[in-house]
C-alpha cells in the first residue's frame, strides 16, 4: 500500500507559513539565520509597530466609548500574532518532532478501509479551516479597502485607527502609511489564519489515529498472530497518547488567549453591529469578522471534542471485536487494554477548561453577556 502523507493535509498551511516567517524550512529551527532576521523584521516591523500605534491611539481615545470599542476587539486579535509567533519561535523543535512522529510507521494507514475512514475527519477539517479562510478574507477585504468604498480616503482617512508620529495627511506620507497598515494586517491575518488551521490539524490527526486503533482493535482476530497484533495496538494508543500531550503543551497558552479574547471579540464585535449603518461596508466588515471569531474558536473546540468522543469509543471497539474466540491469555491481555483506555485522551488549556462543544456554547454565552453590557451601557438614560 503507498504511504500515506498526513502532511500533505496542511501543504498550503506550512506554504503561507514559511512566507509569513513562522516556519523554517526543512527539519530547521529558528537559529542565527537570515529566516530568523526576516521573521523579526515582520514581527517587530509590521506587527509590533502597527499594533503599537493602534494602542497608543486607544488609550488617546479611552472617553469615547464607541471609538475604542470599534478599535479594541480588533486589536486583542491582532495582539496575538505576536504571541503565536513568540511561541513558535520558542517551541518550533517541538512542532516540527510532532510533523515527524505523525508521519512515522505507527501512524500509517494499513490498509484502503483505514484511509477511507479518516476521510470524514478531514474533509471536517478542510471544510471548517476553508471557512475560516472565507469568512476572515471577507473582513481583510472590506476594512481594508474602507477608505476607498465610501472615498474618504480623499480626506487622508486610513483603514485603522491609529496614532504616528508624523502627519499622514499629506502624501507621500499617507500612501507609504496605508501600504504599511495593509501589509501588517495581512501578515496578522495570515498568521493568525494558518497557526490555528495547523493546531486545528494536530487535534484532527490525533482523532484519525484514534480512528484507525479503533478498526485495529475490532478487526484484531485478522491476523495469524492475535498476540503481536495486540501488543502493536497497546504501542499505538501509547503513542497516540504522548503525542495528545505534547500537542496539548504546544499550544495550552494559544489555547487561553485564544479563548479569552474570542469572548470578547465576538461580544464586541456584536455590539458594533447595532451602531452602524445597516448593509453599510462597516456592517459586512463586523459580520464577516464575527463570524470568523466564532468558526475560530469552533475550530479548537470541536475538534478537540472529536478527540474525546473518538477515545471513548476504544472501550466498544473491544467489545466489536470478536474477543470470545480468542485464547484466554490473550483475553486477560485485552482486559488490561480495556483498563488502560477507560481514561478519554482530553484536549485543554492548562486544565482549566477542555476543549469541547460545552466550552464553546460557555464562550459564545460569555460573548452575548459582553454584548448585553455594552448595549446597556450604552442606551439612552
């Protein structure tokens, strides 16, 4: 049978990566290199400036309720490109052993049936991440072009609000201020984009190993020594295990920044929404943004769910399985199996929250109380 690449799923991820600065190519490391030099040129020359600005100008503006509220859900989202990058840089060793460990002989399909059972999981993945894509592109293109949809861009307006330390009402120094404002909020979204399809991506590889020991376990009596094929299966749901938990320490602090400023981003976002022209640029840019926050934050939970829902279903694979023509020992073998898999392998951030489908409907009620407070602070007395 040809191997099977799980790589190949995130091709274009790791393709936009690289070009954004956050993966070395190869096997490498972040080290005294000229890619490291270019990742800290984009982080702290695009990213870090532009976020800068933008806080400077919140804080100028903390008496206006409706300016900072349509600057301060963007800006907690962008403030994590910086983050993600800082984490990659410090655990890409990490990240790139678990690309490996993925690929490994363990982790291969062993026949047509498996390949065809980690489809769904995938085509799941594919379809969630590309509208993540759709949706997050869709804010890019509106806020970013803002200032030429409704012309004020005669007037010198930008795209962001933002503070700098000379006047951008006067070219050339507008247009060299908008290009720069374009560049660093494409290379946030696109690293923002492409970190949370890959994490994504981990927890779905971690729920297809889960998919393929679950058809080793039942189909374990297809095979002329039951004995070996068992001890593989122990070898397989260790592994898979490990690799949950290296997984789970890559990407704990993402996971809670994630989480806490998508509460807010969407409660922001949401209130944004009731002050602004109805079908006006400004209300699409809003939609398209909430709805990016929301399929963001599902991304991690329901995928992270799957693990769970995946692992608990070893304990009826054994039973699926044909176990009462097996020999005694091997029966005692696999009650010790059994034993061994009681415990669902669980996706969190630091153990204070898991990732599932209840943390997500916990998030978007956190969104919607946010969004109740602002509205309330906000009505006419």
């Amino acid at each position: 049978m040809k191997r099977f690449d799980w790589k190949q799923v995130i091709r274009v991820n790791i393709f936009i990566s690289k070009v954004v600065g956050v993966w070395p190519p190869g096997d490498e490391t972040y080290g005294c290199t000229f890619y490291t030099l270019y990742e800290l040129f984009i982080v702290l020359c695009l990213q870090t400036c532009f976020i800068f600005s933008q806080t400077v100008d919140v804080i100028s503006n903390l008496d206006n309720l409706q300016a900072v509220t349509g600057t301060i859900f963007v800006l907690l989202m962008e403030m994590l490109a910086p983050l993600k990058s800082f984490t990659l840089l410090t655990n890409m060793g990490m990240l790139k052993q678990l690309m490996t460990t993925v690929n490994s002989d363990l982790f291969q399909p062993r026949n047509s049936r498996q390949v065809s059972l980690v489809q769904p999981i995938m085509n799941a993945w594919k379809k969630t991440v590309g509208t993540f894509w759709f949706f997050t592109f869709g804010w890019l293109f509106f806020v970013s072009l803002d200032p030429i949809f409704d012309k004020t861009f005669r007037e010198y307006r930008l795209p962001f609000g933002t503070w700098y330390p000379y006047s951008t009402k006067v070219s050339p120094q507008y247009e060299l201020t908008y290009l720069h404002q374009f560049l660093a909020i494409t290379s946030i979204t696109l690293v923002n984009i492409n970190m949370d399809a890959i994490i994504a991506a981990l927890n779905m590889y971690i729920g297809a190993q889960l998919d393929i020991l679950c058809d080793d376990v039942r189909h374990l009596q297809n095979s002329a020594d039951v004995g070996e094929n068992l001890i593989r299966c122990v070898q397989h749901h260790r592994e898979i295990v490990k690799f949950a938990e290296f997984t789970n320490r890559f990407y704990n602090w993402m996971i809670f920044e994630e989480f806490f400023v998508g509460g807010v981003s969407i409660g922001i976002s949401m209130f944004q929404l009731t002050v602004v022209a109805p079908l006006s640029n400004e209300f699409y840019s809003f939609v398209s943004y909430s709805f990016a926050v929301c399929v963001q934050v599902f991304l991690y939970c329901w995928f992270g769910n799957e693990i769970e829902v995946k692992s608990n279903s070893l304990s009826y694979a054994v039973f699926e399985s044909d176990w009462t023509s097996l020999s005694p020992e091997i029966k005692k073998e696999l009650i010790i199996f059994l034993i061994r898999v009681q415990r669902p392998v669980k996706m969190s951030a630091f153990g204070l929250f898991y990732l599932s489908l209840e943390t997500f409907v916990k998030i978007l009620r956190t969104a919607y109380s946010y969004f109740a407070l602002l509205r309330q602070v906000n009505s006419p007395k």
